[in-house]
C-alpha cells in the first residue's frame, strides 16, 4: 500500500461516517436541542464512530507495515496495538458542537461542524496509530548505520536532536497534507519537517500564534505536541520515515520550509504569522489565476 492508496482507502472511510453523521445530526438541527437529546446523538453515533475509528487505526498499521517492508525487508515485525476509545470519550471530544446544534435557529452550519468534528475524531485513530508505530519502533541493525542510500541517516536539511542517535535504526514520523488548499497551520506543521525520536505523550492546546513562536524559539519539546494538534477539518496525514532521503510528502515538506523562510525572514510573532500566511495565499490565488491559461494551452 502506498501513500495514495492510503489517503484515497481513508476518504472513504470519511465519507461513510460523514453521510451517517450527517444523516442523524440533522434530525435535531431547529428542534431546541435538550442535554438528553444530545446524549442519545451521541449515544446513537457511538458505535458508528468507533467501527471508522477501528478502520482508521488498521489501515494506518497497513500502510506503516508496507513502509517498514519496502524499507526493512528483514527487521523482524513490530508489534503495535491499536488506538482505543470510549464513549466518554467521544462525550468530550464532541462537546464543543453542542451549543451551536442545540439552538432553535441552528443553522446548517452547525450540523456540518457535528460531521467534521466526528471526522477529526475517526482520522485521530489512525493518526495515533501511526505516530505510536513511528515511536516505538527501533529495529536493530547489525551495524552502524552510513549515510548512504536507504539509511536513516537524516538529509542535510534534517538534523537529528541530542540523544536521538542510537546503534538502531532511527525511525521518524512527520505531517503531509492531502486537501488542496491547506490553511497556513498545516502548513507551518508540514514546514516543519520528520520528527525522530520519542515525544511527550500530552498534547498541545495552544493558539497559532503560540506554535509560531515556538518554531522561531526553536522551543523542540513544545514544537513536538503542536505537532499533534489536529484543527477540525484538518487534512493532514501522518506518515512515517524510514529514510530521510524519500519518504511521501518530502518534496511537500520542503517546498513548505521554504516557503517559510523566506517568507518569515526577518519576522517573529504575529507578524511571522500573518506572513507566511499571506504567502499560502497568494500561493492559492496565484494557482487558480494560472489555471484557466494551462487548460486552454492544454486544449
């Protein structure tokens, strides 16, 4: 399985939980939604979201077994248990959504933010799957590892941190957007390059601005969990890197970091911020500006 196949196998999996979501959300949408009315949704939509939820987590271990194949043909197999959850789980992840769906005058828009943020809910399992495998996998090689073709050995333009080189094989995880317009977050986390090594198990529940900052600061411990903030929506997927020299979504990656240097150079802060957003943008516009001349050269 590749990366495509992967991405492709996922949406799936996202558009038949979004038409069961959907399906049901809308039913309440002007009723003057009470706290019981939500429980039962929430009840109702459980074992729906746990079943894409459990799809999630063994396509993500589908993909990294087929990575970890191409790459290490003979290292013996990782055994990596799936993402959980529970129901009260699913209670706060939603809870978020309920306010805006239990008004009288709930617009549509309300219903959609219910079906995207189950969808953030279903692609977390596999996200977690994923960064767990990357984490905890260190296969031992029977020598030193050389920086040479199909080694771990990161690229120039990616160092690896104190500590994260040991006579195994070093194994990394990092962000790759799918969506065809990705807002400047993903693309400050996809800029940001493979992450080697463990990280905290804790997540980031910062601002923008805040992972902005932390990337200028160099702040890595930090960097690491926004790293695992996943905004409702969110595209991206997690892929894992067993060679820093090829990996899905490398050309993205630095395509993004340089995008970031050279439109936050001399920046920090808010004004970073909205620079190198401002560039994303342009970027979009300028995309579909040219758009209509390559069709008509085409034709």
């Amino acid at each position: 399985m590749n990366f495509d196949e992967y991405a492709e196998a996922q949406r799936q999996i996202d558009i038949q939980t979004a038409a069961t979501v959907y399906l049901a959300a809308s039913q309440y949408q002007g009723t003057d939604m009470s706290v019981l009315d939500w429980e039962l949704l929430l009840r109702l939509l459980y074992p729906t979201i746990e079943r894409a939820r459990r799809r999630s987590a063994e396509l993500a271990r589908q993909f990294y077994d087929s990575e970890r194949q191409r790459h290490l043909p003979t290292a013996p197999p990782h055994d990596i248990p799936l993402a959980g959850y529970r129901l009260d789980w699913f209670r706060r992840d939603m809870e978020p959504e309920r306010r805006a769906l239990s008004q009288e005058d709930a617009p549509r828009e309300a219903v959609d933010a219910v079906v995207l943020r189950a969808l953030k809910v279903t692609e977390g399992a596999g996200r977690q799957t994923l960064i767990h495998a990357a984490e905890t996998d260190r296969p031992q090689l029977e020598q030193e590892p050389e920086a040479e073709s199909g080694s771990p050995v990161p690229a120039p333009e990616v160092e690896l941190r104190p500590g994260e080189r040991s006579r195994g094989r070093v194994i990394g995880w990092a962000r790759v957007t799918t969506g065809p317009e990705p807002c400047g977050f993903c693309q400050m986390m996809v800029s940001r390059g493979p992450l080697y090594g463990s990280a905290p198990k804790a997540g980031f529940h910062g601002r923008d601005r805040t992972a902005i900052q932390l990337f200028d600061d160099g702040d890595d411990k930090r960097m690491r969990l926004a790293m695992r903030k996943w905004h409702t929506g969110c595209r991206c997927k997690v892929v894992p890197v067993f060679d820093a020299q090829t990996w899905p979504g490398r050309d993205e990656y630095l395509a993004a970091k340089k995008l970031w240097r050279t439109s936050t150079k001399g920046k920090s802060g808010q004004d970073a911020v909205n620079a190198f957003r401002r560039a994303v943008e342009d970027g979009y516009r300028r995309l579909e500006r040219d758009r209509p001349a390559e069709l008509t050269a085409a034709a």
